[in-house]
C-alpha cells in the first residue's frame, strides 16, 4: 500500500473522531454543562482501550504519511489548493503532536479529568489566550481546509451550478464561520469562563 492510501485510511478513521470532537467543542454554546453532559456521553464510544488505542495510532500514522507527503509535494505544489493542503497537513501534524501531549500528559500527569475546563483554560486566561485563541483557531481551520482541499481534488462535478472550486471554498468559509461559533461557546460567548479551581495550574496561577 502507498503512502498516499495509508494516508487516507487512517485521515477517514481519524475524521469519524473529530466530527464527533468539534460537534461536542461546538455545543459548548449551550454552555459548559451541557458540553461535559455530551462529553460523557461521546466518551462511552471513544474512551475505552480499545477505540482509543485505534485512535492514538491512527493520529501517529496520520503525522508520519503526513509528513512524508508534505516532503514530496513541497516543491511541487502550485495551485492554491494544492498549496493549502500541505500547509494545513503540516499544521495539523504540529497540532496533534501539541495537542495530544497536552490531553495524555493532563490525564496521567497531572491526573486531571480532560474536560471541557481542561481544553478552555488557557483560551480564557491572558496571556496565555494569545496563543490558545490563533492556536486552537488555525488547527479547526486548517481540518476544514484540508477537507476542501481533498474535495476539489477528488470532485469533478457541479452542485447546484457551483463548480468544484466554489464548492471548496464554500468548506473553507463554513470552517471559519463554524471556528468563530465554537469560541462563543468555549469563552462563554466571548464573556470568558470561570476555571474551577483543580485546573489553575494550567494557568500559572
Ligand atoms: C478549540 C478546539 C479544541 C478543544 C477545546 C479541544 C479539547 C480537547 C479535550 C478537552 C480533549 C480530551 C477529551 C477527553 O478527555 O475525553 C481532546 C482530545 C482530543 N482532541 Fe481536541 N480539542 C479541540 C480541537 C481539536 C481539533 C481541531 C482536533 C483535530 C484536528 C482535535 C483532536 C483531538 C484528539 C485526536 C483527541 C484525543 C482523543 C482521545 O484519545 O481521548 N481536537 N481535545
């Protein structure tokens, strides 16, 4: 199997886990209740050895193919399309690398649950919101753009009169529109959230 192939099998695994991810990061609109009640619910399905074992692979496969992906096509990426999709893969590699990190060193090291408060600490706390918010921003935004860029790449047909082209940009807008919604949720509508006190020490405080 190619690089390519691999890239995709695990990329569709790891996609089931982020629809789920960002659908449950997006409900925090409703508010931080309701974002651990889905939580708790979403866990059932991906918090056991055996789904996350497959998840956590998944996500090192993704980096490595990735990686070797963004090498070979560097020099050879012209078009726009072409140009955003491995900017965004090296980005989100970077991402889950940080990310990841973060989670399982959140978990096992500061044995701490890796809840909604876990993910928004930093995001609701200055200084360290300037780099949560361009952050946490550009990783949603590049899976979107990502995503476009495969769509333009595979789709050869109009929809609704809208060419291809459009049709990816139509993606990448939905994924900045779809960003913004989520952080007026994780700051509690740009009004910031109150941080329980367990979670300070991701804070400095
Ligand atoms: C503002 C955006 C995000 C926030 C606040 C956030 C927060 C979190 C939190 C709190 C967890 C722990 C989940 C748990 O303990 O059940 C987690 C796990 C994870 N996140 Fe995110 N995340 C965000 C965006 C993303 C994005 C964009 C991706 C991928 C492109 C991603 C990929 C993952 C993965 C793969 C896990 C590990 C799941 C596991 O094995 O437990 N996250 N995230």
């Amino acid at each position: 199997m190619n690089t390519k192939k691999i890239h995709l099998i695990s990329g569709i695994t790891i996609t089931i886990f982020i629809g789920l991810h960002l659908f449950n990061n997006v409900c925090s609109i409703f508010g931080a209740t309701k974002h651990i009640e889905i939580m708790q619910i979403l866990r059932l399905f991906y918090r056991n050895i055996f789904i996350e074992t497959i998840l956590l692979f998944a996500v090192l496969v993704q980096i490595i193919s990735g990686l070797k992906l963004f090498k070979s096509y560097r020099n050879t990426a012209i078009s726009n399309f072409e140009k955003l999709h491995i900017w965004t893969g090296l980005y989100l590699a970077i991402f889950f690398i940080i990310h990841l990190s973060a989670i399982l060193g959140g978990r096992y090291f500061l044995h701490l649950d890796t809840n909604f408060y876990f993910g928004v600490a930093g995001l609701n706390a200055f200084p360290f919101n300037l780099f949560f918010v361009p952050y946490y921003a550009i990783a949603i935004i590049s899976f979107f753009g990502h995503i476009a860029c495969i769509h333009h790449k595979k789709m050869k047909h109009n929809i609704f009169g809208l060419t291809p082209n459009i049709q990816s940009i139509i993606i990448v807008i939905f994924g900045i529109c779809f960003t913004i919604l989520m952080f007026y949720g994780l700051t509690n509508h740009f009004n910031g959230v109150k941080i329980p006190s367990e979670y300070n020490v991701l804070i400095g405080k």
